[in-house]
C-alpha cells in the first residue's frame, strides 16, 4: 500500500469514525427506556419495547464498530496495516475502503 492510498484510507477511517459516533446518538436516542405512564396502548407498547431491543443491538453492533475503527486508526500508519491477521496476505485496498476497520481478507473472514 502506498501513501497516498493510506492517506485515502486514513480520511476514510476519519470519516467513518465521525458517521458512526453521530449513529450512536441517535441509536442511544431511540434506546431511552419506555415510560408505563405513557398511554400508547398495549400493542403499541409491545411495538415500542421491540423496537428498542433491536435498536440495543444496532447499539452494540456500532460501540464495536466505532472501537475497531479506532484502533484501525491507530495503526494505518504502521507497515503491517493491511495485511491479513490470520494468512499475512495484502488485504485488497477495495475492501479495505469498504470496511476500513477489517483485519482479514474477505477468505479468511468467511472461515
């Protein structure tokens, strides 16, 4: 990988980074406990509960994403960056600007 496709990725990191902190806002937002004094109805209330337990997991899926994007960035600029944790082969660069924070090739991550 050459400078400036780790420059790329770097922004890239950056900018996801800053997406999924705003998608946390509004996923903690949607994850407010739901208050029995308000009168939706049961079925409504039913709805409301299921939606913030999918919203929860959403949550969680985003915490993880935005720590891995962090230590991603961390170590763009380090040689190794790049290179598949589990067969040490190149990481394809398209894969890595799709997910910036990917450690394995798209074969060892289907494994």
């Amino acid at each position: 990988m050459n400078k400036e496709e780790r420059a790329l990725l770097k922004q890239k990191i950056i900018d996801t980074i800053q997406q999924t902190r705003e998608e946390i806002r509004h996923l903690e937002d949607a994850t407010q406990p739901i208050a029995p004094e308000n009168a939706i109805g049961r079925v409504s209330r039913m709805d409301a509960i299921n939606n913030k337990s999918v919203s929860e997991a959403t949550l969680r899926s985003a915490k993880k994403k935005l720590s891995n994007l962090e230590a991603a960035l961390t170590k763009v600029d380090l040689p190794e960056f790049g290179i598949c944790v589990r067969c040490k082969q190149a990481i394809p660069p398209a894969r890595l600007m799709f997910m910036p924070q990917s450690n394995r090739c798209v074969r060892c991550a289907e494994r």
